[in-house]
C-alpha cells in the first residue's frame, strides 16, 4: 500500500472514530436529560458491568448470572427506546464497519488492514491515477452479448470474435504483468469499440494485484506538458516515472507546432529508456499515427518486438439499439 494513501485514510478512520464518540456522547447527554427513566437502567447497567469487572478481578463468585441479568436489563432497555420512538441500538456503540468498529484494522496479534480499509484503499488509489467512478470497467462485466456477432464476410469472423480475442489479449498481458511478453500494447480502432473500457479493465486489474499504474488522455497529458513550461508541475514527471502508464485517446489532442509531437516524443522516450510499460488507445490507423506523429514516433509506437498492436473493427457500440 502507498504510505501518501495510507496515512490519508489512518487521518480519516481516527476523524471517524471522534465523530463516533461524539454521536455516542450525544445520544447519552440527550437520554440522561431527557428520559429518567431509560437513563436509569442505563445507569444501572453500567454499575452492573463495573461492579462485575470488580468481582471478577477479585475472583468473587456471582459472575455466572452476570450474563442472564445483563440480557434482561438489555432487554428492558431496548423495550423502552422504542416506546420512545428511538431506534433499538440508540444506545449502542456507534460505527460504520462493524468488523473493525472503524480502527481500519482486525486481528489481535497480527493487525491487518479490514476489508472497509482495503476497499476505501482502492477507491482512494483509482481517485489518485485517474479512474474514479470506473471500477466496474473490470474483465469480469465485460459483456460480449453487446457486440454484433455477424460474420463480416471482409474477415470471415464476427466483431464479437475479434473483440474478444483483444480482450483476451489484454487480460493475458495484465496477468503477466511485470514479466509481459512485450512491453507496451497499443489498442486501435474507431471510436466506441470498447478501447477505453479494456483500457480501464487492465489498468483495474493491475491495480488488484497492487501494481502502479496511472492513466491519463493524451488531452490531459498535453495540458500538463504545456503548463510545466511555466511552472513547476511534478504530474509530468510521475508519468514518466509510474511503472505503468495508460496513454487514453492519442490523437484527440491538439496538435500544436513544436509542442504536441516533441511532447508525446518526449514521454514516450523516457519511458522506453527506463522500460517502463504504456498502454495505448487511439482511434487513428497506423498509417494515420505515421502522418500525425512522424515515423520517428510511429516506428516505435508499434515495434512489434516491444508493443502488442491489437486492432478493433466493427460497429459503434454506443450507437446500436437494443
Ligand atoms: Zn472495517
């Protein structure tokens, strides 16, 4: 886990747990002012735990019926807040997780991070490298019933099977990630083909099995290049950096004299010197990324000694009625 994010949600969970307290606190205050006759159980109660704890450690006897007078005391206190319109557990422990009562943590002797942590983990991560709200993008709800499955007397297959051969791909190269076959994919086709969505069910794959990733549009990336002229902007550095990059949409940026290609020339450098793994996705052909970016950047855009080249084809699936 990233210490940043670890530290971020340690703050959280101890907030959390103050505003536990004080909703605890409340409650108490308000049932003490306001209902005598609930607070004197109540108080009753906790006389009746302090006074056993004091006999236990004294080893007195009289603890086993500690158990059923407790139950009864409980019972009548429940009883009597919902006479009052107040929710049975009013008076109970508040918190969210139940499993960690919102330490973040289970276990005795060996602390592990609980499932709420590690979800919240994970939200925070995606929020981090740019895939918020997309978590269900994932290679599991990847449904193939959405794409037409005609032959396309062209290729003599249907797009659904040449979708799933890329997804298969795909799933395949972020399995084996950090040792992939090849370095870098490159996933092409028209737009609505369902680039973006294998691009985010790697890059939720990898992150399941805790590799770092980032994913960017070209857009984005080309903003941030711009602004790092004028100011300091550590973002740049980081994509240059992250072990794995997701490049979304190259060739929807716009294309500025001596600053698009140099810029994407540039990242895509530095990250082949350090052999760091890109991931990616265009809506332009081959040739349309030689014309756009010069052959300089296409040759290595598609070396199929370094880059897995899969090509989508087929029907928008945004646009097919069903
Ligand atoms: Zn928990």
């Amino acid at each position: 886990m990233r210490e940043d994010l670890l530290n971020e949600l340690e703050n959280e969970y101890a907030a959390q747990r103050r505003k536990n307290e004080e909703t605890e606190a409340f409650r108490r205050n308000k049932i003490r002012n306001e209902y005598p006759g609930i607070d004197a159980l109540v108080r009753e109660r906790e006389e009746m735990i302090f006074g056993t704890l004091h006999r236990i450690l004294k080893q007195d006897a009289e603890k086993d019926a500690f158990p059923e007078k407790m139950e009864t005391l409980n019972g009548k206190i429940r009883e009597l807040l919902k006479e009052n319109s107040f929710p049975e557990d009013y008076l109970a422990p508040v918190y969210r997780c139940a499993k960690c009562r919102d330490t973040g943590y289970t276990g005795e002797l060996i602390r592990e991070p609980c499932e709420c942590m590690q979800k919240a983990y994970l939200k925070k991560l995606r929020e981090k490298i740019g895939l918020a709200g997309q978590k269900t993008e994932t290679f599991e709800t990847f449904d193939e019933n959405m794409i037409p499955d005609e032959i396309n007397p062209e290729t003599g297959f249907t797009q659904r099977q040449q979708t799933l051969f890329v997804r298969k791909q795909c799933e395949k190269w972020a399995d084996s990630y950090p040792k992939p076959p090849v370095r870098d994919i490159l996933l092409n086709g028209k737009s609505g083909l369902g680039k973006t969505f294998l691009m985010r069910a790697i890059a939720n794959r990898l992150i399941e099995h805790g590799q770092q990733v980032l994913m960017i549009s070209a857009y984005t990336f080309l903003q941030m290049a711009r602004k790092s002229y004028y100011e300091a902007e550590t973002g740049v550095q980081e994509l240059m950096e992250v072990p794995v990059l997701m490049l979304d949409d190259l060739g929807a940026e716009p294309m500025m004299q001596n600053v698009t290609v140099e810029q994407i020339f540039h990242l895509l450098n530095e990250r082949q010197n350090r052999n760091l793994s890109t991931v990616i996705s265009t809506n332009l052909s081959l040739e349309e990324l030689q014309k756009r970016y010069t052959e300089r950047i296409a040759s290595r855009l598609c070396d199929p000694k370094q880059c897995l080249v899969l090509t989508l084809d087929g029907k928008d699936l945004r646009r097919i009625e069903r």
